[in-house]
C-alpha cells in the first residue's frame, strides 16, 4: 500500500514538473511567434494595399522573385524546403530547422504579395513557428523527443494564430506529419501553443476576415433528415478530392519540369512572374493575384463573394492555374488561402450547379479542398466549425473526410509519411513518405 502511494505520488510530481517546464518553454516561444505573425499579417495587408495602388507594380514581378530566390540560393541552405524541412525534422530531428529559415521566408512571401503572386500564407506562419521553435529547442539543448514536441508546437503556433483557428492549429501539428496517425504526446503543449499564439496575435490588434454561412441546418431531430442534402454534400466531396489531387500533382510536376528545364533559381522564378503578367493580359483580369481574400477592385472574384449567390464557374480553375505556377516558380507563401479560394469558388460552382445553398457549399469547399490537400481532415473540420459554427458539423465532416479519401496517396507536403494507408488495397511500407510513394520508391 505505501509503495502504491509513494509511486502515485511521484507520478503526480512528474507530471506537475513536465507541465511546469512546458509552460516555461512555450509561453514565451508561443507570445514571440503570435507577436511575429501579427506583423506578418500587418506587412501582408500593407503589400497588398500597395499592390492595389500601384498596379504596375505587378511588372515587378520577376525581378522580386529572381532577387528572392537569389537570397535562398546564397544564404538559405536547407531552408528552400520549407514546410516539408520541418515534417521531416519532427520525424526525424537532426540539424534542426536553422533560424535564417524565419526572415527569409517574412521577406519571400511579403514581397511575392508586393509584386502579385498568387501564393498564400500559411507556408509563412508555419515555418516562423518551425523555425524559432528549433532555434529554442537548441538553445535550450533540449533531448530530441523534447524537440519533436516543440517543433510541433512551433507549427501549431504559427498555423493556430495566422487563420485564428487555435483548435484547428493544434490538430493541425499532429494531424499533418502521417496519414492516419495522431501524435497525442504533442496534444496539450500544441493546444496551449496554438491558443497562446492566436491570443497574443489578437492583442496585437489583428483581426481576420470572417464568413458567414446563413443556410439554417436544425440540430435536433434524426441526423439524416436532410438526406439529399447530404449526399449532395458527398457527391461535392468527391470534387473536393480530385481537385485538391489536381492541384498537388501540378504543382509537384510543374515545379519538377522547370527545375529540370531552367535549374538557375532567379531565373526560374524571373520566368513564372513574365508568365503570371502574359495570363494577366491574356485574361484581362488581376483577380487571381495575391491572396484573393479581399480585392479594391468592384466585380473581382473573393473569398467572400463566393458565399453570396451570383453566377462564377471558373475561379477556381484559374485561380488554380495562377497559384501552380506561382509556386512551382519558387516564389514563397504557401498553398492554404489560395486553396481556400479554389475550394469556396468550387463549392460556389456545384451549388449551382447541384442546386444546393451556395454559402454552404462554398463554406464545405473552402476547408474540404485543404483537408484532401494536406491530408488533414480532422484539422480541416475543426476549422469549418471555428468559421462556421457547430451547427454545419455533420456537412463539413462529410465533405472534409469524401475529399480527403478521393485525394488518394496525394498532397502538397511529400514529407508526409504513410501510416494508415486510406485504402486497404494500397500496399505501402510501413512509414513511406509521399515522396517515395509518387517516385514509385
């Protein structure tokens, strides 16, 4: 009996002195990454403001992306890899995740938004989070289970308080390094990073851009009652899927082919900013630029608009275009708001098309595309349910779990590894990554 008491007090001790620690650590780390992503956001309107005001900015293009990409090839190193640096290093901690990765991706995504790329910028967020996590873990000369726990800790961080989405953000840290695995040892320090973050961000004065899904869906009564509402939701689903493998693939494939036919990285990036200006003439149209979340311009396609019933049937493959080429030119930003606006365009496309609410659909495609992009679909309902409300839970689940099945063995971080196979005919090494998988390895 007195051993039993003395273990289940040494335990509780234990316990008391790890969560003491963490706190320590990640109160500090999480207020410096919310502070940083605050003025990142800050920077990311001001860019874009400026880009309205000065539309020939725009010509500058390619002389922003050569000169970024010239900063990464002389002082990069390994930072190029971005956010699949940082999968890898939390499966597999090694050198870690070097400090210059946090200002150089501040600069690259600010100055791809100044000149009109379309990328995002969560790729940002994640990797400054990534990036100053690291740098602590080895200061702090941390073990390595300790440092995989903080780095996913960064990542929550970051993600949690760019999209102001805390719960997301945490599951996102977990969700993201394997298919069909959790990482519960990270759960509390990554919510507690995510939540810290997005409060100090917050703080800062940031807000973001809320939607609003008006179509009432009751909550009570028999779960399939609105059953062809449902499966047009599923049948959406699908779309969602195919279209977030779409955009993976050509990104990947793209990006491969101009690295084979231009290996100079100025060079490569001065030539998808001459080919974003060409689609620019060619379409007559700069809605496709930048984020896509709001325009100075009356009659542009947005994020928002897509949640009002008008008649669009092809923003999202333009915007699609726009991005893949964007990215697979080396510019910086990350795929997530671009991939919200391909999924919420989407959405406002089958609504019609399905005649089914749009402000539902689009809200359905705007988390359901990122979920089979990046293989999270836990993250991705969490989400719709922080925009949205807990009322659309059933509708966002379907349509975030369809798409992440008919996306397959695909997604935008190829150092994600395998751990549950979607399918069960899918035969898959215990632990392949998305890369070795795509290369037939």
């Amino acid at each position: 009996m007195r051993a039993l008491f003395h273990n289940s007090t040494l335990s509780v001790l234990t316990t008391t002195r790890t969560t003491l620690l963490w706190l320590a650590i990640i109160v500090p780390v999480s207020a410096v990454i919310g502070s940083l992503c605050a003025a990142f956001l800050w920077l990311l309107d001001w860019a874009t403001q400026t880009r309205f005001s000065n539309p020939s900015f725009l010509y500058l293009l390619p002389v922003g992306g050569a000169g970024i990409a010239w900063l990464y090839q002389r002082f990069g190193g390994t930072s190029d890899a971005g956010n699949n640096l940082i999968v890898e290093q939390i499966h597999r901690p090694t050198a870690g995740v070097p400090f210059r990765m946090a200002p150089l991706v501040f600069l690259g995504t600010i100055v791809t938004h100044l000149f009109g790329g379309s990328a995002g910028r969560e790729g940002t967020a994640v990797q400054l989070g990534g990036s100053l996590a690291s740098t602590a873990g080895r200061f702090l000369k941390l073990a390595p289970a300790q440092t995989r726990i903080l780095l996913m800790s960064g990542v929550a961080a970051g993600f949690g308080a760019v999209f102001g989405t805390p719960l997301a953000g945490a599951v996102f840290a977990l969700e993201v390094l394997s298919i069909g695995r959790l990482e519960y040892a990270g759960l509390l320090p990554c919510l507690l990073a995510s939540i810290l973050a997005d409060w100090t961000c917050h703080s800062w004065g940031m807000h973001h851009t809320l939607y609003h899904i008006a179509t009432h869906i009751p909550t009570t009564g028999p779960l399939f009652q609105h059953p062809i509402l449902l499966a047009k939701t599923a049948l959406a689903g699908i779309a969602f899927g195919l279209t977030a493998l779409l955009f993976a693939e050509a990104n990947h494939t793209l990006g491969g082919v101009l690295k084979h036919r231009i290996p100079s990285g100025p060079l490569r990036a001065a030539f998808g900013g001459c080919i974003i200006i060409m689609l620019v003439w060619a379409l007559h149209t700069r809605a496709y630029l930048g984020l896509g979340v709001w325009s100075a311009l009356p009659g542009d396609p947005t994020l928002s608009g897509f949640f009002t019933p008008t008649t669009d049937y092809w923003s999202w493959a333009l915007k699609l275009l726009f991005t893949v080429i964007t990215l697979s030119a080396g510019f910086k930003g990350g795929e997530v708001t671009p991939l919200f606006f391909i999924g919420a365009a989407l959405g406002h496309t089958l609504a019609t098309l399905l005649n089914a609410p749009t402000d539902l659909f689009a809200g359905l495609g705007f988390v359901a595309v990122f979920a089979a992009a990046a293989n999270t679909p836990i993250a991705c309902t969490l989400m719709g349910i922080e925009l949205f409300g807990a009322d659309y839970a059933v509708p966002l689940t379907i349509a975030c779990w369809v798409a992440y099945a008919c996306s397959g063995h695909h997604g935008i971080y190829l150092s994600q590894r395998i751990a549950t196979p979607k399918h069960q005919r899918i035969m898959a090494p215990i632990n392949a990554t998305l890369r070795s998988m795509r290369e037939g390895k």
